[in-house]
C-alpha cells in the first residue's frame, strides 16, 4: 500500500499533517480530542485497498504544529476544509470519533455539504445534556491530573479523574485503557498510542474544553440533508447521545457495537471497516444510508 504524506499550511500559518493512502473515492478520518491520526491504524490499511484514505493530525497534536490557538471545533473544520481544498477531493466522507465528530458537526454548520458525500459520527453526543453516567476522558498526556476536569472536554460536570498511579508511564496508560470495554490491550500497543502524543500542545484543553461544553448541536440536527452514519459503542456514556441524533438527524442509521465503548473502531475493527466501507458504497451507488 502506497502512502502518501505532507503539510497543508492553514490560512493562520499552522502546518497540519497528513497521511493519503489507497485510490478511489475519499474517506477522511478526524480522530479525538489530543491524540493523533495513529488512533485509526485498525482503519486505514483495510479501507485503503478500496477508497482513498486521508487521516489527519489536529492543530497542535501529532506531528502538525504545536501551536497554543485554534482549539475549537469550528477551527478544526476550516482545518479540515482546507486539507481537501489542498488535495482537491471532491464526494469526501467525513469519519469524525469523539472531538472529531463534534468537528465534522462544525463542518456542516459552517459548510454545510460543501464536497461531501455523506458523514460518519462516531460515539460523540449533540449536548452533554444528552450523555450517559461520565464516562472515562480522551487523555491529554501532558495535563496536569488535578486539573484534568477543568481542561479535558471528555470529562462531564461532577466527575473527577480517581487518584493517579505514581508512576507516570502506568498513569498514562490507564488513562488510554479506560475508554476500552476489554482490558487486554497490550501495554506495548498502548505505549505506542501514548508515544504519538507525547509531545501535543498541553494547553489545547484549556479553550477546547469550555468550547465543548458550551456546545449544543441539537436545534441543527433536523436540517442536516446529507447521508448520515452513526456508530457507537452500546457500554459508552455517549450512547444516549449518539441515539439522540439517530432519532433527530433525518434518514440517519445507527449501528450499535454492543461490547464496545468510547473507542469502538479500534476494538471492533472488522465489524467497523465493513460498515463504514457498506454505508460508503451505497453512498455512491445512490442509496441515501
């Protein structure tokens, strides 16, 4: 499999890093909130033998640049408008996760179906009003742990993060494994994810997080007209959520991944890749969903 990778500049002068991979029609992948494309390493190689792949770092997480502005989801989706006005895609299928979904919710607030073909949001809600019991946060490696709730926009109002292991390493890792159901994720895979984040910009949460809570998508979920996906995980918080937007968003489908949570995609993988790759086929083949 080829893979082809460079730098977008931003109309800000940020650098955005990307990975293009396989031919045909596109797929563009948005991962979570302070983690890095290396979140869809399950994804790319198995869709990529049929469409064209392009995964993206976030401003200031990866290897895009580190910069301490521009956290907010509507700034993600000039991002993301602006790596496929580059690259000049056209028919695009957005597949946002977490953050990335509220991102891809931007996009069509912003630019409605300006070159898409149709959206895949998985396991994110409209409001937090619409979320389950807290659920654990997408990790920010470099944040402070007794500041977390303040800064990590995946920690919901009253929960707070459980008491750290001393060690630092091992607390990073736990961090990482409570968004997944099993339990066997191998330390080594896990260091491997914490590695590609290292060095992301610590403060991102400090606007990304107020920005996240403010957010109600609910009153625009009813005029969204194109083709919509829904994936979520049936042991995650956001679940109520995702369901939610099924009920609200007209024609959408959901699939629910009954032993998976937060990150569903990596745990169920095959089952994953085939129903994004059956919802993008029959985006193409004329069939709405």
């Amino acid at each position: 499999m080829e893979k082809r990778s460079g730098f977008v500049e931003a109309n800000d002068g940020v650098r955005l890093y990307y990975e293009d991979s396989g031919s045909g029609k596109p797929v563009f992948l948005i991962h979570g909130g302070g983690l890095s494309l290396g979140w869809w390493r399950k994804q790319v190689p198995a869709l990529s033998q049929r469409f064209r792949v392009i995964a993206a770092d976030t401003r200031g997480n990866g290897r895009s640049d580190k910069t301490p502005w521009g956290h907010r989801t509507a700034r993600y989706a000039m991002d993301v408008r602006q790596i496929i006005e580059t690259l000049d895609l056209d028919e695009v299928t957005l597949v946002g996760w977490s953050i990335g979904a509220r991102t891809v919710l931007s996009y069509i607030e912003l630019f409605r179906d300006y070159r898409l073909k149709g959206v895949v949001l998985v396991d994110e809600v409209p409001s937090i009003e619409v979320h389950g019991p807290p659920d654990p946060p997408e990790p920010d490696a470099d944040a402070d742990p007794e500041s977390a709730a303040d800064a990590d926009p995946e920690i919901r109002p009253g929960s707070k993060p459980d008491p750290p292991p001393e060690d630092e390493t091992e607390r990073r890792r736990r961090q990482l494994r409570s968004m997944f159901v099993s339990p066997d994720v191998p330390d080594a895979e896990l260091d491997v994810l914490l590695e590609e984040s290292r060095e992301n910009t610590p403060a991102q949460g400090v606007t990304l997080g107020p920005d996240y809570q403010a957010q109600d998508w609910r009153p625009m979920l009813p005029s969204i007209d194109l083709p919509v996906l829904i994936a979520t995980g049936g042991r995650s918080g956001a679940y109520p959520g995702c369901k939610y937007m099924h009920e609200h968003i007209p024609g959408a489908r959901m699939e629910v991944f009954e032993d998976s949570g937060h990150a569903l995609f990596y745990e169920e993988p095959d089952r994953f890749n085939a129903v994004v790759a059956e919802f993008i086929d029959g985006l193409h083949a004329g069939f709405r969903g």
